[in-house]
C-alpha cells in the first residue's frame, strides 16, 4: 500500500493504512475495475505545518504510473478541500495547505465521543482510468486549549455555620475543548487559608465538577469573606492551566444577640428641668448583620406605668426623654430598667438611675427661644437677611419677685438686644443692618443678666453668617490688550483671564466663557482661563480682533461680570511686494526732455510699518534711466533718439523694508514714438546740379530718370510725395514726376532743343520737411544725336 518513496510514513501510519485496505478494498486487483469506487483512511495530528505529507493516494492504489495517458488526480470540492489540503495532480500525493487545521474550530459541532474527520472526494483521471477514491482524514486532537472559566471572577456563599465536611459545588466549571486526557482533570485552589480544600466529581457524562469542602469553623464576624485563584488544570504534557478569581462570600446566621456597652447608667437632673430635654442614651451592640442585627428598646414590666411615661425611651434609638414635670417633694430618684432584644435572643439588661436634685430659687437664667435656624448653640443667619431680622427671644427665670434683671448685649457686631415691647422679662436679639460674609462671617455674642443682688449671668451665642451669592466674578481687567505675530502655531497661548468672586464655595468658582461676538477661532479654558487661539492668523488678513469673555459663578442665580479682550496681530514680513501689473510698457516721443515723467510703477506691500516700505531700483540700463523710490516715476537722464534707439527693457526690483527683506522685480518696456525730427535725404541724383541727356525722338511716357530720397523717421513722417516746383526753359508742361516713385517721365515730345531745368521738391508727412533737388536735360540738336 505504501511507496517506498515515501519515507516520512511512520511504521504506525504504514500498519494503519494496510489494515484499511484489507477493510475496505476489494480482494481483486485494483486494476482490475477502475470504476470501483474505494476508501482510503489517513490519520494526522491538528495544527500541522503547511506541506506536511499526509499520504499517497496513487501508491496507496497500487496504480501503475507508467500507463499513457498519465493519470490526473483532482479534488471534487476544491473550494472547501485546498482550504485544508493541497493534492498533487500527478502523483496524487496529499499535503497540509497555508491553513492550520484546527480540530475544535473544524468539528464544533462533534459530541465528545466522537472523533474529527476531513472527508474529500478524488476523482482519478483522465475517462479511461475514472474512479471516485473518497478520503477520510482522522484529526487527532493536541493539547493546544488551555481550560477557561466561563468568567473570570466566581463568587459564592457560604453560611457562616456550615458544618465541617460541608460540600458545595462550584457552578462555573472550567471548560477545555481539547478531548480525553487533554481536557480538564483537576482543580485546585491557590491558597486555601486553612479554611477550605477541593474536590473534584465526575458525573455519568465524564464532567468533572469541583466542589469547595469546609474544613474548620467559620466565623463571619471574625472573616467575612476569603478571595483566592481556582486552578484548572488538564492533562497535557507539560499541563496547560487556567484560572479565575473565587470570592468566597460567609453569610450571616443569627449567632449573636445584643450587648449593652454599660449595664448601668447614672443621670442627675434638676427638678425644674424643661420637659423634652434628653436625659441619656442607651446604645446595645449585635455583631451579627442585616435583620439579625436588628435591636429594639423597652423598659422592664418592674418599671411603674407612671415612671415609664414621665420618661420617654425611643424603642430603635435608646434615647430617654424627660416627657413630663417632676414632683420634687415625692421622689427623689427614679430606677430605669431597660431591654435589648434581638431576633432569637434573651433580652441584655441595662439599669438606668435618675438622680433628682430638689431646686430651690437660684441666679437668674436666660432661657432661649430661637427665631433663626440654630444647632448646638450656633445660630445661622443669611447675609440677605435685612436690617431688624430677628434672631431669637430670650426669657429671664428664676427671678424672684423682689429682684430686677437687666440683660444687654456684650460684643462687636451689627446687633442689638432690647425689652420685647411690653412683656416682662422678654427679650428680643435683631440685626440692625445687612450682614455681609464677605466682610465678617461670624460674630461671636455675649448675652449678660445682670441682677440688683449684683449677680451677674453670662451666655455665650455665636452668630454664623451664610454666604449667598451676592457678589459677581470681577475681572482683575476690564480690558485685555494682547499682542501676536501672525502666522503663529495653532493653539498658541495667548493670556490667562483671571476674575476672582468673593462669594465662597461654588458660589465663588468662576468659570470663563467667550462672549456671544467671539470668532471661533478664539479657545477659553472653562477652569482655567487660559485663552488660546486654535488657528494661525494673518494680519494682512484682519489685523485686531475685538470680543467680549464672560467670567461666571456657579451660585444661584447666576451672577456674571464681562471684559473686552482686544487682540492685535503683529505684522511679519511675510508679504513680497507686488506690482499692479505683471509688466508695464510706456510709450514715450523720441526728444522727450532730460528727468520728464515716463510713467509711475505702482506696487504695494501687504505688510505693515518697515515690512510694507518699498525702494525701487533699476538692476539694468540705470546709466540711462532713473526711478523716484517714493512715487516710483521713471524717467530718461537724457533726451531719447528713437533713431538711435527705439526700444528699452528695464527690470525694475522693489525690496520691502523687512528683516530679511522679500522683493519683488517687473519688466519696464519703454517704447519711443517718432517724432518728424529728420529731413529726406536724397540719395538719387547725387548733385543737386544734375543732368541728363534726353534725345530728341524719345517717345512720351518714356522714363527719364527718377528722384530717390530716404527718412530716417518713421510711419507717415518717413512718407516722402515728389513734386515739380518749378521749370525753366523748354516747353512748360514737358515733364512729370510720379509723387509717391519720384520717376520723372516725358510727357509730350520735345519740339525744342536746348536745356530744361527742373526744381523737384521731397515733402515728408503734412507740413513736415521739405527738401529740394534740381535736375536739368540738355536736347540735342542733332536728329540722331546720342544727346
């Protein structure tokens, strides 16, 4: 079954492979029927490496490769199978593929007892060797899982009288999907304390569920709960562990009833003491929690009716009232005996003496009545109060009928205390104007009765003022100036606001808002005040920013206070001068005088001060030319010639006043325009006594000769008309001159011989220059003369 070709097989996986084929093929050749469809089992570990040989299907067949055609192996299911595996066309020989197989991943679904396989189906090829070989890969599993809880921390309850050897089960057991020996075997726990140990059951289906065991007493009072690391360990080689946090919660029993801290109490009272006045407070202890800590008050059945209602005791608090008045003359101490009972439990016992002292007439006493709010002697009183606010009535006792007590007031402060109308001994303790806790937040008062006997009684009464908020956060500057270059980074830091609020806790927080006219742009800290500006700003752009910021308080209402910020951006030389235009070109006459105006070059600089001062200068033909910096006027040293020179370039640069400077540089065209400032120079005849001979039988029309004459000028001032100006001998009218050729011609034939002169004049342009040019003929006599 197996080639000798292949030696990577194992001795193990050759015996397999043999004992499936003794299985599952046919006793007759292979060859014998090639449409036989036949089954071939391979078993590999999960997680292989790509290219890991799994088997030879062409040898494991017994075919004979040296048939022609070649057979062709293919998987039917490509997508799915060369996920997987990759078969070699030719030999038919299987490897592993790019993908990991994963045994948990590939059969989810699998119950434990069943095993992975990878099905495939080949066909072998080409028609005349067809057979459908189906492939079985066995995926045995490795321990590549550790165990893991369902979640990481586990807690439980265990009541605090569990009995030694209790057993409770841990819910969440850990979970391994790796198989058998693989999975999870044990548990056990980090640290036991003493306290605890575990055990591990296996139910029918194989699960193993571990179980937490009581080893000693438990005392929720003494520990209320334990935490320490469960351990899941399973049965790999090394041993793959997991772990999560088990929270042993010990739940309270009923196990303790209550305790008085102090099984007697003793209390003196004053037998003209105010009925409500608290007398004494009993307190019991049950360590237990919830509703077996619940402790309730009451007095014996030894205590009388009478005494149990001239002393009230608050059944949940222990406390003991004085809830009537006291007959001096028939008692002169009472016995108080008092029951804590808890839920379950005998009652503790607490004993309770009330000592009554006998009264007899005394030094006067000042009894208060409070009108503002008052705990513990301390009176509190709003700074919004207005003045006369009234703050507590105060009654003079104990005096007898032949003794006057004066009471005034001792101590600093907007206060008074004065005779309350026309009671007697009444006295009424008022503010005489607005308090103000931002200037004294307490006074501390002496109340003084002073009696004829010449006692004196003093009782002391702190007054506390309560803040409102009645002050608004003040800026420490209305207005806020400051300064940035511009094309600063984002979010540069620009000022601290500071306002402050003599207001005290929220009512004196200030946090710092941007007005409703604030670019957003601007950023404030709400806490700190700290103003940014988020963007890079540009002067040229916009040059001050102006807005409002809102320092506010968190009192209520709300009371605020405003500023004006002003933000200047500097100016940076950031800016080239420009020209208004990319070139300039001027058209100036020729002859146009010495220093005159050619034109103005106007450029601008976007920045300011010295960054926006512009010079202007020639960097070529500045032996010629000049330029005024301040207007930028260019002009000629000299008068220009167009004749000489009609056209000039100049390159004109502007440089910025900036440190470094930027600069700028334009190209200057200066065009000269002709003047008729150049007379027609004849070139034709050459002497101004010119002749020439014309014969006597020269026809009419008959070219004599002709005039040219040239202007250095241009256009219509270098236009030169001809023309006859006058004649002298000969016939009038013989000759002609064409105006624009100067070509004189005869005109009609010459009937007399002898010398004719012509004065031809060359006008140049309208009323321009004139040049004048004389030509004379001589006629032969002769009728065959050459003259």
């Amino acid at each position: 079954m197996f080639n000798s070709r292949h030696p990577r097989l194992s001795k193990r996986g050759r015996i397999w492979g043999l004992c499936i084929l003794l299985l599952y093929t046919n006793p007759l050749s292979c060859l014998a029927n090639f449409s036989q469809a036949k089954e071939l089992i391979y078993k590999i570990k999960e997680g292989l490496p790509r290219g890991t040989f799994i088997g030879a299907i062409g040898v494991d067949l017994n075919l004979d490769f040296s048939v022609d055609p070649p057979f062709i192996f293919s998987l039917a299911q490509k997508k799915v199978s060369e996920q997987y595996v990759n078969l070699n066309n030719t030999t038919g020989e299987l490897y592993t593929s790019a993908t990991e197989i994963d045994r948990e991943t590939l059969c989810a679904d699998n119950l434990e007892g069943q095993g992975c396989v990878l099905s495939l189906d080949v066909f072998v090829l080409p028609q005349q060797y067809f057979q459908l070989v189906k492939v079985k890969i066995l995926i045995e599993d490795v321990n590549d899982n550790r165990p893991k809880f369902p979640t990481d921390e586990i807690a439980m309850s265990v009541p605090e009288n569990a009995p030694i050897n209790a057993r409770y089960a841990v819910e969440q057991s850990a979970v391994d999907p790796d198989l058998g020996p693989h999975g999870v075997q044990t548990y056990w726990l980090v640290n036991d304390f003493g306290m605890f140990t575990l055990d591990v059951e296996e139910n029918e289906g194989g699960e193993l569920t571990p179980f937490l065991i009581v080893t000693e007493a438990l005392d929720r009072e003494t520990q209320a709960e334990y935490i320490t690391d469960i351990i899941a360990e399973d049965g790999g080689t090394p041993p793959l562990l997991g772990a999560a946090t088990l929270k042993i919660v010990i739940t309270d029993v009923n196990d303790n009833c209550p305790q008085f801290k102090e099984s007697q109490i003793n209390v003196t009272l004053h037998g003209n003491t105010t009925k409500g006045v608290h007398l004494a407070r009993l307190h019991a202890f049950d360590p237990d929690l919830g509703a077996n800590a619940q402790i309730s008050y009451a007095y014996s059945e030894r205590v009388p009716r009478d005494t149990r209602s001239l002393f009230h005791l608050d059944k949940i608090t222990g406390v003991i009232k004085l809830a009537g008045k006291i007959d001096t003359g028939t008692a002169t101490f009472y016995k108080l005996t008092v029951l804590a009972t808890g839920p379950g439990c005998i009652p503790a016992v607490a004993t309770v003496i009330v000592h009554i002292i006998k009264v007899v007439t005394g030094p006067p006493t000042l009894i208060p009545r409070y009108i503002a709010p008052e705990k513990d002697g301390v009176v509190t009183i709003k700074e919004s109060e207005p003045a006369f606010s009234p703050i507590a009535f105060f009654t003079v006792k104990n005096i007898d009928k032949n003794q006057r007590v004066d009471c005034y007031l001792e101590g600093p402060g907007p206060f008074r205390l004065s005779p309350y109308q026309l009671f007697k001994n009444e006295y009424l303790l008022e503010t005489t104007e607005p308090l103000d806790f931002e200037r004294t937040q307490e006074y501390d008062l002496i109340l003084v009765a002073n009696s004829t006997r010449g006692i004196v009684i003093k009782t002391f009464l702190k007054v506390q003022v309560l803040d409102e908020n009645d002050n608004a956060p003040v800026f420490q500057q209305s207005l806020v100036e400051i300064s940035v270059e511009e094309n600063n980074p984002p979010n540069t830091f620009l000022t601290q606001l500071q306002a402050s609020d003599q207001d005290s806790e929220s009512r004196g927080e200030v946090l710092y808002l941007l007005g409703g006219d604030a670019p957003g742009i601007f950023v404030v800290d709400r806490v700190t005040g700290i103003l940014t500006v988020a963007t890079s700003l540009d002067r040229e752009e916009k040059e001050t920013y102006r807005f409002i910021v809102r320092a506010v308080d968190q009192g209520t209402p709300r009371r605020e206070s405003i500023a004006t910020v002003v933000v200047t951006v500097q100016d940076r030389n950031d800016n080239s001068p420009r020209f208004i235009n990319k070139d300039f070109t001027f058209f100036v006459p020729e002859n146009f005088p010495g220093y005159g105006e050619i034109g103005v070059l106007s450029v601008t600089d976007a920045d300011a001060g010295e960054n926006g001062w512009v010079a202007l200068s020639i960097l070529n033909g500045s032996d010629i030319f000049m330029i005024d910096t301040g207007r930028g006027a260019l002009r000629a040293k000299t008068s220009l010639d167009r004749e000489q020179q009609g056209t000039y370039q100049l390159w004109i640069e502007a440089v910025d006043g900036g440190e470094p400077a930027l600069s700028s540089v334009t190209m200057v065209t200066v065009l000269l325009l002709d003047v008729n400032d150049n007379p027609p120079i004849v070139l034709f005849p050459q002497s101004n006594q010119s002749y020439m001979l014309v014969l006597p039988n020269t026809v009419p029309g008959t070219s004599i000769t002709e005039v040219y004459a040239v202007d250095k000028d241009t256009g219509m001032n270098a236009v030169i008309a001809y023309s006859i100006i006058k004649r002298k001998g000969g016939e009038p009218g013989s000759f002609a001159i064409d105006p624009e050729t100067g070509n004189i011609t005869l005109k009609r034939e010459l009937s007399n011989r002898g010398l004719y002169s012509l004065l031809v004049k060359g006008r140049r342009g309208a009323g321009a220059h004139l040049r004048y040019h004389r030509v004379r003929g001589r006629v032969h006599p002769g009728q065959d003369a050459g003259y």
